[in-house]
C-alpha cells in the first residue's frame, strides 16, 4: 500500500509561523485571566466589574465566607456550597441551602404552574408553599378561590435581580 506523496508531505508540514504565534498570544493572554478566576477572585472582578456568573470559591476564601455568613464550615463543604460573581468590581459570595437559591430571583408577577396548580387542588389555600412557587420567588402567593394571588413581596432583589440577602460582599 502505497502513500499519496503529497498527503504524506502535508501531514508533516509545520505550522505556519503567524498562526502559531497568533495561537501563542491568544493563550498567554488567556491564562492570566483564567488563573484570576480560578485562583483569585478579588484580582478577577477588579478586571472584569459586573459578571452574573456564579463560580465555585477558591479554597482561600473560606474564612471570609465564614466570616461573612457568621458560620464554621469546613473547607470542603465551603467550596462544594459557596458561590462567588462580580458585582461593581467587588466580590460577592452566596452559600446555598435548601430554601437559599443563589441564582437570579423570579420576580415574576404572573403565576408560574407550580402556583396554578396548587390553587386548582388547594382552593382559598392562605399561602402556597416553595414547593410549588419555587425558593427563587420573591412573594408570597395565597389561593383566592382557584386563582393564585400575591399577598405581598418578601425578598429584596438587588440591581442585578439577585436575592440580596442571600449575597454578602467579601472585603
């Protein structure tokens, strides 16, 4: 069996020498950035400002997020529940629980199915739990007759429609 020259002479032809430098630059400056991210939060949102990202935190953070949430976790469940975005070039940080989403707030005003289909099994029900609204809403709902109804709000968002208290700014 026998090889077409020109395959063989093209496979083993070298980069072009603009491309691989255009790869080269492309990577160098990645890193920076990457490795900011990844390792240091507070470097990475001084560059970047407002990022609604939520990424895991860096090991290092955990003392302030014990600090800043009032708690002691261990390192390791820190980092499996903790959350950090960029904010103003700040940094802010959310633990998750059951009922403390870290995710954008819904703030919606129209009833979502969950809410509908409560109020259709649970007619004049005084509230509806999250189990149907969901841990992400900012109201309260009741059943008027078979109609999901706000009762009030009772959540603040903040500007970027995050659940504000869930969210604490490190130093």
């Amino acid at each position: 069996m026998s090889v077409d020259p020109m395959i063989k002479a093209s496979a083993i032809q070298p980069m072009p020498f603009r491309r691989l430098l255009a790869v080269l630059v492309l990577a160098a400056l990645a890193l920076p950035i990457a490795t900011a991210h990844a390792a240091q939060p507070a470097a990475a949102c001084t560059q970047i400002g407002t990022d609604d990202t939520p990424r895991p935190i860096p090991e290092s953070f955990v003392p302030a997020v014990n600090a800043a949430f009032g708690t002691s976790m261990p390192a390791d469940a820190a980092i499996r529940t903790t959350v950090f975005r960029c904010a103003d070039r700040h940094v802010l940080v959310c633990t998750t629980g059951a009922n403390l989403p870290c995710s954008p707030a819904n703030t919606s005003r129209t009833p979502g199915a969950g809410e509908v289909n409560w109020c259709r099994e649970h007619p004049d029900a005084a509230f509806i739990p999250m189990v149907a609204t969901g841990h992400d809403t900012i109201y309260a709902w009741r059943c008027h007759g078979t109609a999901p109804q706000i009762v009030r709000q009772v959540q603040d968002v903040d500007a970027r429609g995050f659940i504000a208290p869930y969210w604490k700014e490190l130093p």
